[in-house]
C-alpha cells in the first residue's frame, strides 16, 4: 500500500539547465513511490517527471504498476453518461490508458479504449493534434474500420484522457479540441487522469465545468532556468511514420479501438519460480507484454517491467543508466532504454510487434535480450 502524506510537502531539485520547485497537496501515496526528476534532452523543456509505477522509463514491478493503474481508475466519476470513450496518450501512457481502461470495464462495460499513436497505420486518420513541448510533437488518431466502434466512439458523451503527468493541461486542451473537430459533438464530460498532476486546475479552466481532473497526486510547479546553462541538441526522433514496419491490423491492441484486452503473449513464455525476469516492452508496444510480465510474475517468476522509448533524457537524478540504438520500426531514429543493467535479472524479454530481425543487432550484443514477438 502507497503511505499516506498528511500535508503539503516542497521539493527543489537542481538540474544542470536550472532549479525546478514542487509544491504538492495532501495525497494517499507517497511523493517517493510515485515519481522522481531527470532532466530532458529537450531544449523546449529541460525537466522530466519519472514515473516509478509506469514501467516506462525504469523498471517497476506489475503489482505496483497495477495498483497505480487501479488506483487512478477509482477515481473516475462513477456517472459518466455512456458511452464512454478511454483515450491513452502516445507513447508513454498507452499501457497506463489501457490498465485504466481496463479497471472501468466493472462500472462501464461498453467503454472503448483507443490509443492515439505516431505511426501511421495505412488506414484514415480521424484526428491529429500537437504536443507542443515534446520531443516528438504529433499524434494521430486512427478512424476505426469496425463500424460499430467508429458509432460509439463519434457518439461519446464521456471522455476520459489518460496520462502519465499534467504539466500545463495543454496536450489535454489540443486532443479534446482536434476530437470536436472530427465529429465528437456529444461530449457532455470529460474526465483528465494523470498519475501526477501539476497543472493547477488548467484543464478546467480550459474546457470548462464539463472537464474535471483525477490523478493520484496534485500540484504546481515553478521553473528557474539558469542562464548560462549549455544548450541542449535533442536526438531527431520527431517522427510520425511507419517506417518499414507493416501493421498486422488483426491484431491491433488500441490504436484502431478494443473492447477487451487479450493476452496473446502468455503462451510463448515459460519461467521457473524465483527466475528474475525482466519484460520490456517496445516504444507503443507496452499493453500486451506487461500482461505477460504480470502472468509471469504470477507464475512465481521475480519480475520487473519496462520499456524502450524514443524520449531522450541526460544519465543523472534517478536516470543511472541510459543505452542509445535504433528504432525497430524501420524509421531510422533513435530509441533508447534507461535503468537497465546486465547481471540485474536472469532473463531479459523484449517484446515486439515487429519482425524480430528488425531489432537492432547492437542491442542484443549489449545485452542477452531472448525476443518475443507477438504473432500468431
């Protein structure tokens, strides 16, 4: 269980680029369970709010992972006019969205979950919008081809955005703006949830009294930039493109709409009790194996999650380790893996949606990495 924090706490954290200054409320988890500070490789934004129980940047145990997941579901409203619409936020809360998405099915069966993305799928895009300050800025979000959940998803009346963090609530603002724009003109609720939320009521203030913000820890945030700090080159991954990657569309897990979500890697992975195993998943890629590394650790097995991303942050703070390689997408960009130290785990499984020989080779040299791909 998350320890309790009975009053308001300060955190001043000096980075290289400049002094970052938190103030967050009362809360039931602990600052320290929840997040630390990196520094980005972004010259639009020098900080970065680290999730522990994200299993995105660094390792987390599922167990955690899954009550944050939980945690954050309950506190969605419990009357939500339907239908409900589920949108998580490409790349990093994908599996966050979907583990909301999930925990809601008990109070909203029919909700749908959709993910928006940064590849292009060969199908019509419904909406696209921009986040500014990040190091990849545009999102797609891909009509679906099952007719039924294109119905729902144009006739949602509730929305409930998923992120890892607020910062200014802008992103939010953009999607719900670029949603009304393609034809969602029912939208009577909508629903920000966020791990960690440092935007001060900006969502609200935005859209009005129809949008509310959930998270599991509130709170604002000041920047002092340091003038003389060296300037930042940020890697070239602001790329929305397929690549040479061709999507297997049977076997989409958000970014088309699901009702449901389907264990499909379980059966391709044994392990023994006590076996440490770490379970990576791949850029968008996250869903699915952290079902797997929650079976596995159900099967007995020591397990940690994690996963590659295209977000570029500097080795300091709680960023001890960071690996650079390319991405498995055929796009030509770096991806980069963070936290992850041979000799740590017994077995380390990447698992992709990829061909696995679109892995890159220095990757599975630096580390023993069994890959594990998700076809049929």
């Amino acid at each position: 269980m998350p320890d309790a924090v009975a009053a308001e706490r300060n955190l001043q954290v000096e980075l290289v680029r400049g002094r970052l200054d938190l103030e967050f409320e009362a809360t039931q988890w602990s600052p320290d369970a929840l997040f630390d500070i990196a520094e980005r490789r972004n010259p639009k934004r020098a900080f970065l709010f680290v999730s522990k129980v994200l299993g995105r940047h660094i390792p987390a145990s599922p167990a955690s992972m899954r009550a944050a997941f939980a945690g954050l579901a309950a506190q969605v409203p419990a009357d939500l006019p339907g239908p409900v619409l589920v949108i998580g936020m490409a790349e990093t809360a994908v599996g966050l969205g979907a583990g909301v998405h999930q925990s809601l099915l008990h109070r909203y069966p029919d909700a749908v979950y959709w993910t928006t993305t940064r590849h292009p799928l060969g199908t019509p895009v419904l909406a696209r919008f921009e986040e500014e300050h990040s190091h990849a800025t545009s999102h797609l979000l891909h009509q679906p081809l099952d007719p039924a959940l294109l119905h729902h998803i144009l006739t949602a009346r509730s929305l409930v955005l998923v992120d890892d963090e607020a910062t200014t609530g802008r992103t939010f603002v953009n999607l719900v703006r670029a949603l009304e724009t393609a034809g969602l003109n029912h939208i009577e609720r909508i629903v920000a949830a966020t791990l960690t939320d440092w935007s001060d009521g900006a969502v609200g203030a935005a859209l009005g009294s129809r949008a509310t913000a959930v998270s599991l820890m509130a709170g604002r945030w000041h920047w002092q930039p340091d003038p003389d700090a060296p300037p930042v080159d940020m890697p070239p991954v602001t790329v929305t493109a397929r690549g040479t990657w061709t999507p297997d569309l049977s076997r989409d897990w958000g970014r088309l709409g699901v009702t449901g979500h389907v264990n499909t890697l379980r059966h391709k992975v044994t392990v023994s009790p006590g076996e440490r195993v770490l379970v990576l998943g791949s850029s968008e890629f996250v869903w699915r194996p952290f079902m797997l590394a929650e079976a596995l650790a159900e099967a007995g097995a020591l397990v940690d999650f994690a996963a590659t991303t295209r977000s570029p942050i500097a080795v300091g703070q709680v960023i001890t380790d960071a690996r650079a390689f390319s991405d498995n997408y055929g796009l030509g960009i770096p991806n980069f893996m963070y936290n992850v130290l041979p000799g740590t785990y017994d077995r380390i499984l990447l698992c992709v949606e990829t061909r696995p020989d679109m892995v890159d080779p220095a990757l599975c040299e630096a580390l023993p990495l069994e890959i594990v791909v998700d076809e049929p």
